[in-house]
C-alpha cells in the first residue's frame, strides 16, 4: 500500500491545485476510474455552481482538472464510468441542495474532445442518481433512481425504463451498481442501508429476476466478517471486480477495504477496521479514512481515501 497521489491530509478547500503527483491537492476524491492505458478519472466531490466538485485526470505523474462544477449541466457528479470501448464516460449527476440548478440526472463526455464536453444523456428531475452501471457485454447503461429506490435502464435519445425496485416502500438508499465479469448478475450495493444485494439479469430480453440480499444484513450497521447476511458493514460504497470475480468494496465508516466472493464469503482485504488514519504499508498494516471508491488498474487496487484527501494503490504480487 501506498499513496499514489494527493498529499495526505491535506485538502484543496476552494481551488484545487493540479500538477505532479506528490504536490497535487484534491478536495474529496469520490469515484474513480481506469482506461486500458492506467489513466486514472475520477470526481473531486462538490455540489454547485463554482468550481465545488470536478472531474479530473490523473496520468504519467501529473493531475489535471477538465471540468468544474458549473452552471451548466454538470453540476453535482456523483461517479464517472466508461463506456465498453472507453470512448465515453458516463457521469451521475447526483441532485442535491438549493445550488443545484439542473434536473440532469446522467451526464456523458467524449474522448475525442479529452472529455472536457459534459452533455446531458438523461433528465429525470431530483432522481438522486448515484451510480451508472454498463453491462460489460451489451454495452446498456443502467443507473439507480435514488427517490425511488430503482433500478433504470437508458434506452436511447434521453429516453429510459425502469427495470426494478429493490426493495418496496423504501428508498435513500445511495445505490452503487455493478455488473459481474459475465452480465448475468448485478450487485446493488445499498450504502445507506449497509448491504449489498444481487439479482439476475438476462440481456437477451433486457428483464431483471427479483433482488435478493446477498451480503449484510438490511439496516444493520457494523463490522464482521462471515457468509452472507451474517457479515455487517458500515456504509459500503463504490467497489469493482478482482480479476478472479470477487468483489471488493470500500467499508467506508468502517476505513477498510472488504473481500466478497461469489459465494457470498466475507473477509478483510485491506485496512485495520473501524480505525482510522493514513498508514502505508502491507495489506494489514494500512490505515484509511473513509475510503470511498475502488477501482484495479494493471495489477494494482486503486482507491480514493476520501477523508486523507489522496489516491493510494494496493500492488497484487
């Protein structure tokens, strides 16, 4: 474990300050992602108008801002993924407070124009979107409607479907989504609620079965390691898929990084739980604060530590 880039510790407040990896300053590193040449997106949290939250770039040793906050569309992002061919990304608009001033719920940039051209690609009105899943075969995009508690489906030209919701009379769930390496599954992780449901999904007749809870008990906040809904967690957020399948999740209250196997197993994969902090080191050395996103580049974990105000890396050996 170590810290990649950002200074630990120190946050950009008003301005951030782009430039080499060491003397970067980022505000609250939120989502995160990587193309196949280890270029590293993500989004500096912010909601407003005035260059609050941002999405940056991270490659060969410098950190640079494309796009602030601003009065246009994008204006309270909430994630960034790609699209299959990396050609786009895919950004939730994530409405929130009073400076919020558009009902865009998805926004989308290009490659072609280093993805600086934030546009609008759905408008729902105050969906509280958090998170855009793209199933890894077909390409669809799909994206959580948070006053809902649902599950959408784009289906071109702005247009959309709701596909499922996951649990009924309940919402505020602050849903991240994750299709496995196959497409068949997606997980649904209710930060808020402190579990991670899965439900199946066939692409051939784009219909979804019904969601069932897979890890963490509905509601129930805390920490322990085991199968299935015998595991607790504290706010897990953002994760993504090891090269073996299994799940990794940022425990953010809980300052770790977790293990889910297809199977449902529970472990520690990284972190000392529910002790904060900013330590590098082995695996079980390491102290976070409140990570909150993961993502693998190469052979390394990426994660944005959200309260050290940095971007660190795992290295798998």
């Amino acid at each position: 474990m170590s810290t990649l880039f950002g200074v630990p510790g120190k946050a950009a407040e008003d301005n951030r300050l782009d430039g080499p990896y060491a003397e970067a300053l980022l505000r609250r590193p939120w989502q995160i992602v990587t193309d196949n040449d280890g270029t590293i997106y993500f989004v500096d949290e912010g909601r407003g108008q005035s260059k609050n939250g941002a999405l940056r770039k991270a490659s060969n040793g410098n950190v640079e801002t494309l796009v602030y906050d601003n009065n246009g569309v994008f204006q309270s992002p909430n994630g960034v993924v790609f699209s299959l061919n990396e050609d786009t990304l895919f950004i939730p608009n994530r409405w929130t407070g009073s400076d919020v001033k558009t009902d865009v719920n998805i926004v989308f940039s290009t490659r072609d124009a280093n993805f600086v051209n934030t546009k609008a690609l759905v408008t729902i009105p105050k969906a509280g979107t958090n998170s855009v899943a793209v199933h890894p075969k077909t390409g669809e995009v799909f994206f959580d409607h948070n006053s809902e508690g649902a599950v959408y489906r784009h289906t071109g030209n702005g247009n959309y479907e709701k596909m499922l919701v996951v649990r009924e009379g309940y919402n505020d769930m602050e849903m991240r989504l994750l299709f496995n390496k196959t497409g068949d599954i997606l997980y649904i992780i209710a930060r808020k609620k402190h579990c991670i449901y899965k439900v199946a999904y066939n692409a051939a007749t784009h219909t979804f079965g019904i969601p069932e809870l897979f890890a963490g008990d509905y509601g129930e906040s805390g920490y322990a390691s085991g199968k299935g809904t015998g595991a607790r967690f504290n706010q897990p957020s953002t994760p993504c898929l090891d090269p073996e399948g299994n799940l990794l999740i940022p425990d953010k209250m809980n300052h770790c990084i977790r293990k889910i196997t297809p199977e449902g197993e529970v472990t520690l994969y990284a972190g000392q739980p529910q002790t904060s902090g900013h330590t590098d080191g082995l695996p079980d050395k390491a102290k976070f604060y409140e990570p909150e996103a993961v993502t693998f580049s190469g052979n390394a974990l990426i994660v944005a530590d959200r309260g050290n105000h940095c971007v660190r890396n795992v290295v798998i050996e």
